[in-house]
C-alpha cells in the first residue's frame, strides 16, 4: 500500500512538471510569427522549479503521514490479533473452569447429603448414649460393691459430659464405650486394694481381694478377720480363721508379691435364672 501511494505522489509531481513546461517547448517548436501585439508575460523558469519544489515538499510531507497511517493500522492490526487469540485463551479457560464448578457443586452435593445423614445419626446416637449410661449404672448399683465410689464418679462425670458444649457427640460417646470397656476388664483382672469396712460393727481399715466378679474378700491390716460379700444375701459376712492364710496369700499374689498357687476362697455357686 505505502509503494502504491509512492508511486501515485511521483506521477503527480511529474505531470505538473510537463504542464509547466509544456508552453515553454510548445514556443519553442513554432516557427516566428508575423510581429503581433505585445503578448501577457509567460511564467518563468525558476517560478516553474519552485512550484515543483513546493510539490515535492507537499508530496513527501504526505507521504511521511501515510506512512505513519499505515504504521499505526499495522500496529493496531497486531493489538487486534493479539485480543483475538486472548479472547479464544480465555474462552477456554472459562470453558474449563465451567467444567470445574460442575464438579465442585456436585461433590457438595454429596458433601451436604453426608451432613444431612451426621445430623440425623447424632440425634440418634445422643439418646442412645444416655440409655447406656443408665444401663451401665444400673449394672454397677447391682454388681459386687468393690471400688463403688470411684465407678459411680465415673458414671457422674459421663452424666456432665452429655451436657458439656464444649465435647463433640464423638468424643462423648468414646467416653462412654471407655467407661463399658473399663467394667469388662474388672471382670478378668485380680486386684488388691485398701479401703474401709464395718466388721462387727466398727469401721476397720482392711486389704480388698478381687478375682474378676466371682470373689470379693477382705482381711484386716493386722490379719485377726476376714470376710467375704455374700451375692444371695447381699452383705458382707465374716470367714472363719481357717481363710485367713489362703486371703492373706491370695493378696500377696494380687500385690505382685508372691507367685500363684492354689488357693480355697469362697465362691458361690451358679444360680438358676428365672
């Protein structure tokens, strides 16, 4: 384009140059001419050349501007290019990012649905932990009475947490299956343990023997009596001397203090269930 423009301005400057020579050659060529009245002054030579620099001027001054137009509609040609092929980036990011959302809305689809389903098992669960700690202390109010205080704090801090904001239903209900699983390791543990007694209707300080929940005994820190809870009759009752060296043997072991042997202990027999 800037060529053909090039072209066209030289072609210009040519013609008007013919034109202003043309008289000049044309009185040159005839031949003289019978005198006539004096002729109008023609344009002379130097008038004709600077009429033709003037062009030229105009012509280049033109030129320098058609290409400064053609610069800036190459360069503007570039910038619409380049908005072009971001635009087709962007359409495929977007694109893609639509394909993203989809995924994402229906994973938290999925996720809400799991809330929905958390919310309806914990207002199942809270109930039915309350019902365990009632079974669980039901079960201790009827069970041979060894550490009778501690397991009923037990059962009364687990009451206080079901009511504690600050515990979640799963950590509540952890505490719960702890406090069952503590009960069930009494029934397959020895133990042996100091406490407090009445024997022959005075408070004595006395050793605790423990075998699972089949026997529960005692002997007095100086060994003069034992006894031994009775599971028909629900009371303490006293052993005869001849105990006092299978107890007192049977709390060493209890203590980590003696091997085991055998040892004859009072255990009640098995009772018919109606």
């Amino acid at each position: 384009m800037q060529s053909r423009l090039k072209k066209l301005a030289c072609s210009s400057v040519l013609v008007l140059g013919l034109v202003g020579l043309a008289p000049l050659a044309h009185a040159q060529n005839q031949a003289p001419a019978a005198p006539a009245a004096p002729a109008k002054p023609g344009p002379r030579l130097d008038q004709v050349f600077e009429e033709a620099t003037k062009i030229n001027k105009f012509a280049q001054a033109s030129q320098q501007r058609i290409d400064q137009v053609a610069a800036q509609a190459d360069k503007l040609l570039r910038e619409y290019n380049g908005v072009l092929k971001e635009i087709e980036s962007l359409k495929a990011y977007n694109a893609q990012q639509e394909r993203v959302i989809r995924d994402q809305k229906a994973k938290m689809a999925e996720i809400q649905k799991s809330i929905d389903g958390v919310v309806k098992v914990r207002r199942g669960i809270t109930p039915l932990m309350l019902e365990m700690i009632q079974g669980l202390e039901k079960f201790v109010s009827l069970d041979i009475p060894f550490k009778i205080e501690k397991r009923k704090a037990r059962l009364e801090r687990l009451k206080e947490y079901m009511d504690a904001s600050d515990i979640s239903p799963p950590e509540k209900f952890r505490l719960v299956l702890e406090a069952y699983q503590t009960e069930v390791e009494y029934g397959r543990t020895i133990e042996a343990y100091e406490g407090s007694v009445k024997v022959d209707g005075k408070d004595r300080e006395v050793a605790f023997l423990r075998i699972g929940r089949v026997v529960l005994a005692y002997q007095t820190l100086d060994g003069e009596y034992q006894g031994f809870w009775n599971r028909r009759t629900k009371k303490w009752e006293a052993l005869p001397a001849s105990y006092s060296t299978a107890v007192r043997d049977a709390l060493r072991f209890a203590q980590k203090q003696a091997a085991p042997q055998l040892y004859l202990l009072p255990v009640p027999g098995p009772e018919q269930v109606q």
